[in-house]
C-alpha cells in the first residue's frame, strides 16, 4: 500500500469532527490518473490528495469516483502541511497562509460545484433538520447571531450513494460568503467549524484548523 498521512480539516477547537483527508505527499510513486483513482477508491476518504510538487504545491485530487479540478478541504489540509504559499490545481493556483491555529485559502466560487441554500429562521430548525430526499446538493443555514456573522449550518449533498450529509462543506461555505458578501464563522455538520472572508475582485478566503491523525 501507498504511504499516506490522514488529516482532518475543519475542526472543532477540541480537534473533534472535520473531514478526514488522505494525502499522499510522494505523489511520483502513483503518476498514472487510473492508478490514483483505484487508490482513492480503496481508502474511501471524501478527496484523497496526491502532492506532485511539494515546493511548488502542485496537487491532484481525488474523490473516490471521479478526479477534481478544486476542492477545498484538500487545499486547506494540503496548505497546512506543505506550508507554502500558494497550491497549483487544474482550476488555478490557490493563496495560502498559516494564521494561529487556522489555515487559510484563497479561491473563487466559480471552482465549485452549485448548490442550492435554504435558509431557516433558527438555529434550532437547522439542527432538527431529517435528511432529505436523494436530488439536489442542499446547504441549510440560519443566522445564529447575524451582527457577529455566525452561522449554524448542514451540507446534505444528496448523491444517494449512502453519504446523506457532509460533516464540514467548505464549498457552499465559500458560495455563501459571495451571496452575503461578509465574513462568516460557520458552525456545520456536528461541530466542525470554517471561517470565511470576502476579498477583492471575487476572492474569497476560506479558513479552518487542520490535525494530522496518522
């Protein structure tokens, strides 16, 4: 097998929740697309990262169906590990900083996928929420305290391949920021937690904590 680290990206303060990541960080081991497929499929993480450049930050990302211009979970992870400044990927290259105990990228919301938002009154009526039917990716949101941007929210990608919700979303994050065009601290899936920030000519930064676990 492959050597890969396991991160986990977005977390709780505590390090709890967040998405697992799988990186492989010797990425000249696996060069052929098929072959990084097979292992993405076989370890099962929601995007598994292959690092072609470490210096330049040059990256290929994996789903475990299908290969990824952008994802920004993995570009969090990745900047986190690699400590660069920027990340190359087939959308474009990706900003990067290290700031305390989050990571930062910078991307634009024409890399991900659209989805559509329902936004509810309450924190409370997000957190009752029943998974909806297989169909359209659905962020839920509310205000949990609109003056301090902070929001409550759930990610239900609604592919009927047995993922009925995602713990910790970054891309509707990211879509959300552009609608309200102001800085949002999100509290999604069961605890995780990324922070989001508007920035000139249609940027914007999406940042969370990053822990290794193997």
């Amino acid at each position: 097998m492959t050597d890969y680290d396991v991160l986990r990206v977005f977390c709780a303060p505590n390090g709890g929740y967040g998405n697992e990541l799988g990186v492989v960080r010797e990425g000249s081991v696996l060069p052929d697309r098929e072959d990084r497929q097979d292992l993405a499929a076989k370890l099962g993480f929601g995007e598994t990262v292959f690092v072609d450049d470490p210096e330049r930050g040059i990256i290929d990302v994996y789903t475990p169906t299908r290969r990824l211009s952008f994802a920004d979970h993995s570009c969090v992870g990745v900047a986190w590990l690699l400590d660069v400044p920027e990340l190359v990927t087939p959308a474009g290259a990706v900003g990067t900083r290290l700031d305390g105990e989050f990571t930062w990228i910078e991307a634009r919301a024409e890399w991900v996928p659209p989805c559509v938002f329902h936004r509810y009154a309450t924190a409370a009526e997000v957190d009752d929420l029943p998974v909806p039917p297989a169909g359209d990716w659905i962020y839920a949101w509310a205000w949990e305290d609109e003056p301090a941007g902070r929001i409550r929210a759930r990610g239900f990608p609604g592919r009927g391949d047995g993922v009925d919700e995602v713990e910790a979303a970054g891309a509707p994050a990211l879509l959300l920021t552009e609608r309200l065009g102001r800085a949002l601290n999100i509290t999604q899936g069961a605890g995780s937690q990324i922070l989001t920030a508007p920035q000139p000519y249609g940027w914007v930064e999406v940042g969370g904590r990053v822990f290794l676990e193997r």
